[in-house]
C-alpha cells in the first residue's frame, strides 16, 4: 500500500487543481454515481455528489476546496435525499492537502474516530479514479470509485 504523508502542503495553488473541474460519471456495485466540480473561482472550487441506485437517489454531497492561508482544505457534507444533512449542522468531513501533482491530489482527514487519506486522480485526463486509504485502526475501508469525463 502507497504510504502518503499527513503533513498539508503549505504553497499548494488552487489552480494545480483545475484537471480535477468538469461533470464526471461512472457505476460502482451497478449503481450510478456523478461527481461535478467548477474551475476554481474567488479561491473556491465547488463539487456536487449524487449516488443513484434502483432510480432512486440514495445520497448527495456538497463539497467545496478552498485555499486556507496555510494550506487547501476539502469540506464534504453530505444529505440524504429530502437534503437532510448527516452531519451536525457545523459539522463536516475536513480533509487537507497533503500532496498536488498535475494528475493526483491526496487529502488526509485527521479526525480521531475516521484518520484516512482521500485521492483523486486523473489516469488520461478523461478518466478520475477516486479512492480511500485509511489509517491504521480506521473504521473505514478501502474503497474505489472510476468515473469518466462528459
């Protein structure tokens, strides 16, 4: 297994992210997944999750990453499909950037209950694979989600 460092990248660029912008579409488990992202705007990027399974929406997220004065921070709140949230209403998953290539962005969420790192990249520039690693103790699991552009 990749050993990914939980230090956040400190000059990281918002625009390092710009590959990761575009509607992306793919099926895990044969249930539909989308993932949206916009270009980076007023050192914001926004991204919106739906999971489809039976024609029915089994959950959204809401996410966004933002350039922090010391580092990129990914926020994902998720919602059921009436929009009510499964957080606390301040709460949300909080991930930083730990590492930026012009293919791959890693993000580490350090909680204490859920330590994992989340990756994306782009394997050809019109195909994302998305996937968790988790910290040791973790209680989530590995897991992968491949997606196309368009």
């Amino acid at each position: 297994m990749e050993d990914f460092s939980a230090i956040p990248l400190v000059k990281a660029e918002l625009d390092n992210l710009r590959w990761l912008a575009g509607s992306w579409s793919g099926r895990v488990d044969g249930d539909d997944m989308e993932e949206v992202w916009t270009e980076p705007s007023a050192g914001a990027m926004m991204g919106m999750f739906r999971h489809i399974a039976d024609g029915s929406v089994r959950f959204y997220e809401f996410m966004t990453i933002t350039k922090e004065p010391e580092h990129i921070k990914l926020t994902i709140k998720h919602f059921n499909p009436d929009l009510v949230g499964w957080e606390d209403k301040d709460g949300a998953a909080r991930f930083v950037l730990t590492r930026s290539t012009g293919k791959q962005a890693v993000f580490h969420q350090s909680s204490a209950n859920k330590p994992l790192w989340l990756i994306y990249e782009t394997l050809d520039g019109s195909t994302l694979r998305i996937y968790f690693r988790p910290v040791e103790n973790s209680p989530v699991g590995d897991s992968e989600f491949l997606f196309r552009r368009g």
